[in-house]
C-alpha cells in the first residue's frame, strides 16, 4: 500500500516523497479510518485526499464552502489527467443533472467537488446514492463545528448523507482549530474513535511583529523597503486595495491590487504577474491567497486587523513557505480598534431585519412559498437595497448571515466560463449540415477545438474561437444561440453580473432555519472570538508566537525570540543589566564630587546615561 500512493504521488504530482505527516494521514484513510487531519496554511491539504482518491476504487467526493477554491482544484486536476467536476451555485440544471449522471453511471470521474448545500438536495441524494463512493474529503472542516469561527449549519447534512455509506471513511481537513473544535468535528462526523493527525502550529522561520502606528502608510513603505523580496499587503475592503497600490507604485515599487470584485480573467493576469515576479507587492482582500503556494513570499503586511485569530494565522501564514525567514507585520491605530468593534455590531443585524431582507428578497425575485431551490438570479446590491427601502450595508450584513446559515449563495463575479454541450449526435450532423450549410465549419471548428463535447459540458472561449474562424465575438456567440435553439447544442453563456442562488425552497420567514438561541449562540462565539484578536494585538507582554500557539490548543511552546514581543524583552534586559552597571560603579566613587564620578565613569559608559543615573541618584537620596 506504501509502495502503491508513493508511486501514485510521483506519476501525478512529480514528488519523490511526502512532506512531514502526509502519508501518516494517507495511509489512515487507505486503511478504511476516518481522520482528522490539522495542517497549516500550506501544508498540502490537497494531496492528502487526492492522492488516497486516486488509489480507491471509486469516486471521491470533495465538499467544499470554497467555490473559487473548487474551480482551481478541478482545473489543476485536469491539467494532471485526471478527470474531475465540480457542481456550484449558477449552472444550469441540465449541466448539474449531467455531471451528476457522469458521476453515477460513467466510471472516468475521479473526483466530484461540490458545495455543502447540494448535499441536502434530492437530486443529489439519489444520484449519489448510485454512486461507487470511495472516500469523502470535508475541507475547511472547522464549518462543521458551533464553536469553529466559520460555522455552517449545511455541513451538519454530512452526517446524515454518511448513512448511506456506512464503511465509507471520511477525511476531514482544516489549517486551523482549537482544540474545542478538534473534538466537535470527530462528534459530528461520527467518528467511531479519535483519530487525529496534527502537525505543529508552530513556524520558526515566522517573525510575527504588532505595531501601534499612526502612520501607517509611512511605516508599510519602511517594511517594503527594508525587506527583499515579494510580498501581501492585507486591507478589509475592496476599494483601499486599489489606492493603496497605486500608492506604492508612487513609491518606486511595483505593486497591483486584487480582489474578488475583479473579472476572473484579471484577477488570473494579476495573479500570475504576481507568482512570476513581474509584480512585487500585491494588495488584497482577503479573497486573495486561497489555494495559492508561492514559496518565496518574504513579508506581509495587515493593514487592517483581521476578524480572528484563525484568518490573521492563515494570512500571515502565507509568507515564508519555503521555510525561509519571512515576516508578518500587523500595523494598527486606535481607529482600528474601533472599526473592529463597529464591524462586529454590524456583522449581526436583529433577527427581524434578518427575516425582513429574507421575505423582502423573495417577494423582489418573486418567488413564491415552496419554490425557488437552486433558482439563480443576476443580483445589484444597490438596486435592490434601494426597491426594498434598506441601507446597502444593512441588506449586506443580513445576506451574510443567510449565506452563512445556508439559506442562499451569492457569486460576486457572475460565471466565469461558458460551457456547450452537443445535443446532436455525431451521425446526425451530416443531415443537418445539408439542411444548414452555413453552420457546417462553425460546429466542426467547435469539434475540433473540445474533446468531450458529446458527453459533458465542456469550457469554451469565444474568443479562442472567433481568433480561428477570423470572426468577432459577438458572431460566435450568435452562431452558439441559434444552434442551441434549434437544439442541435446546448450553449450557457458567461456573465460577469453577480449572482444570488437560493439554495433551499421559499418558506415563510418566521421558520427560516435558525432560532433566537442559534443567533444568540453565534454572536457569543464571535464575540469570544473577537476578544482574542484584541487580545492579541494590544498585549505587550507575551510572545506573540506562544499566543498563537496556545490559542490553537500548543500550551508548552516557549518564546521565539525574534517578535517585537521578545525583541523588547532582550532590550530591557540589556538595558537593566546596563543600568545596574553604571549604579556600581557610581555608588563605587559616590564620596567624590559628581563631576569626578561622571569624568570616571564614562570612561567605560555613555556619558549621557552616567548623567541621567546619577540624577537620579542624587533624587532620591541615595548619594
């Protein structure tokens, strides 16, 4: 069995050997266990499941909260031959239902990325269940728990779906938990018994520093330019990304921004140009990073102060990977502290505002009592606020918290590709090529360009084809329409408009799927939460890495040495050894006048300091 995932790990991914716990973890679930497994940011969550999934026999099923993190990994398997799909919020129900009975009925499919709320949907029940399961991964794991800082009540379905596939075992992954949430996931998930595989929190080539600033733009720039190298700089809202870049780049640094109000095709070239080192600096939300590995980061930057303690961790985790110095510099002011507060208010609008957006919503999309599961709609934040007569960041927050609680999702950036899939079959098109010349080379220039078209909804670039053909877009596009209405295909087009998908039928607000005491529960969890950044960021007596460390459950951990923390620590040790010094060797001549002792004195101290001390001295009567 060894032999068999190491060789699988080298024809796949190219590696001759697994990192530190991996093939612990492989194996465990290669021998039917159900497992925990607690990496940190960069760990390589991602082969501990893909690799055992390409070893079983069977389909893998990966649940995951993460869209955009889905779409990366599909594509990525791919790119290794490896046949994967992924169901979200926004396709068609025809591209579902066919990727669904690809997975049930074709036996290619290796792995099926799918969001938590599909798992309460009977569609996907019953095809599931035809299924040949081989493993589930639950990624982002820490959704499961009540006290884990992103709880999702959709994944509570994950136990109830396991029913069906009792000898099925479960891998469930997260970089970050404490240790009330370790114990929650195994309770959630029926584990049979504790078994948890969990790698140190601790990153010794890590420097966390916390610094009180008020300027702290001038202080961002003395970082940068102090350190080599590429780096994150982290702010909390899309629009300071932009002017915080251009800011930088007015500073003689190459700097972008990034976040998730960007089309994809942008964000991938900032991206990119970024990982190349064609870009320095990239400044982002905290849409940016998520199933990134670039190794060589040498700093990052928090402008702002993150919501917990797990995101600051997995942030600045991403500097450093290749295990070389690097440094995570939190910069904060008073106003910080107070936005943090504000935010946290905000975050959890009255349970009545909540169910008012709810109903409000479902009258705007009219979508009556009963209907409108996984129905998608374009979504306006503005213009909708402005018809159901509520402030936009109210009716955001309330969407939030639906979103969280699994009643609707919402995709800030549309659907990113279009797909075709060919109605016609292959003997049939000569028929029609007779009947409609004219659609002849724009069907086989479509042939040609997509393998797979007849049995699957395929990606398609428009442009790819236009380039082709020596035609425009809009040509292409048209061409796509007609043949989908006339059936011979079907065409889902792109759009860059954000979407909302309510993932559960209309139901009459006052039995929306939570209580008062749910409520009541999730704000106290957060506000437990949100002490323990404040904590953290305004404490000056305790190693900022032995903070983090006992957080996440590591109680015996000792001081770094190297955070500003400790840094102060040694420098009042100096400074009190120094002090005790010079008060020797004062009190060693204290019966000369004081322009004696200074004269003798400073021939081995700074002058300055002898002066001080022995005023001091003087003060209180000790000479």
């Amino acid at each position: 069995m060894q032999d068999l995932v190491r060789s699988i790990l080298q024809k796949y991914w190219g590696y001759d050997q697994f990192r530190p716990l991996q093939e612990d973890i492989v194996l465990s679930v290669m021998n039917g266990n159900d497992t925990l497994a607690l990496l940190p940011t960069g760990g390589g969550k991602s082969i501990c499941f893909q690799v055992p999934g390409m070893a079983k026999d069977g389909i893998c099923i990966v649940i995951s909260p993460l869209i955009a993190l889905m779409k990366d990994q599909v594509e990525n398997l791919k790119k290794r031959g490896i046949n994967a799909g992924a169901i979200f919020s926004g396709q068609s129900q025809h591209e579902i239902e066919s990727m669904l009975s690809n997975c049930a009925f074709g036996d290619t499919v290796k792995f099926l990325y799918v969001s938590p709320e599909r798992l309460k949907t009977e569609l996907f029940v019953n095809y599931l269940q035809r299924m040949k399961v081989s493993m589930f991964a639950i990624d982002e794991a820490h959704c499961i728990s009540q006290w884990g800082y992103d709880f999702r009540p959709p994944y509570l379905e994950i136990a109830e779906i396991r029913k069906f596939f009792p000898n099925v075992p479960v891998l469930a992954l997260t970089a970050t938990a404490t240790p009330e949430v370790v114990k929650d996931i195994q309770v959630r998930l029926n584990f049979p018994r504790e078994n948890v595989f969990q790698k140190s929190f601790k990153r010794d080539n890590l420097t966390y520093m916390v610094v009180k600033e008020e300027n702290k733009m001038g202080r961002m720039m003395r970082v940068i330019n102090h350190y080599q190298g590429t780096g994150i700089v982290y702010v909390r809202n899309r629009r300071k990304t932009k002017e915080i870049a251009e800011y930088i780049a007015a500073h003689g640094v190459s700097a972008d921004f990034y976040n998730a109000g960007l089309d994809s095709a942008t964000r991938d070239a900032k991206q990119n140009d970024w990982m190349t080192g064609k870009t320095r600096v990239i400044v982002s939300t905290n849409a940016f990073g998520m199933g990134i590995d670039k190794p060589d980061v040498r700093w990052v930057i928090h402008l702002d102060i993150p919501d917990t303690i797990e995101a600051y961790f997995q942030e600045a985790g991403r500097g450093g990977r290749d295990l070389l110095p690097s440094n995570a510099v939190l910069l904060y002011d008073d106003g910080d502290i107070k936005d943090l507060k504000e935010s946290f208010i905000q975050s959890f609008p009255p349970i009545d505002v909540i169910k008012n957006v709810y109903r409000e919503l479902c009258n705007y999309y009219q979508i009556a009592l009963g209907e409108g599961e996984y129905k998608t709609f374009e979504f306006h934040l503005e213009a909708i606020a402005k018809k159901i007569k509520i402030k936009a960041l109210e009716l955001y927050a309330a969407l939030t918290f639906l979103e969280k609680i699994g009643i609707l999702m919402i995709a800030q950036d549309g659907k990113k590709s279009s797909v075709v899939q060919m109605n016609m079959q292959s003997k049939d098109l000569d028929d029609f090529y007779r009947l409609k010349p004219e659609f002849e080379e724009p069907i086989k220039l479509l042939l040609r360009s997509y393998g797979g078209i007849f049995t699957n909804y395929i990606k398609i670039k428009e442009e790819d084809l236009a380039k082709r053909s020596n035609t425009d877009v809009k040509q292409i596009m048209k061409q796509l329409h007609d043949l989908s209405k006339m059936g011979v295909l079907k065409y889902v087009p792109r759009t860059k408009t954000p979407q909302i998908t309510f993932t559960s039928p209309r139901v009459d607000e006052s039995y929306l799927f939570f209580s008062e005491e749910i409520y009541k529960n999730r704000k106290s969890v957060a506000e437990k939460r949100l002490e323990g950044v404040l904590h953290f960021v305004e404490s000056t007596d305790k190693c900022r890495s032995e903070m983090l460390l006992s957080y996440f459950g590591e109680k015996k951990s000792s001081p770094c040495g190297t955070c500003d923390v400790c840094l102060k620590w040694h420098n009042d040790a100096i400074r009190k050894k120094e002090y005790e010094t010079i008060v020797a060797e004062i009190l060693k001549h204290k019966t000369l006048p004081p322009k004696e002792i200074v004269k003798i004195v400073s021939s081995h101290f700074p002058e300055k300091k002898v002066i001080e001390i022995l005023r001091m001295l003087i003060d209180y009567k000790k000479i």
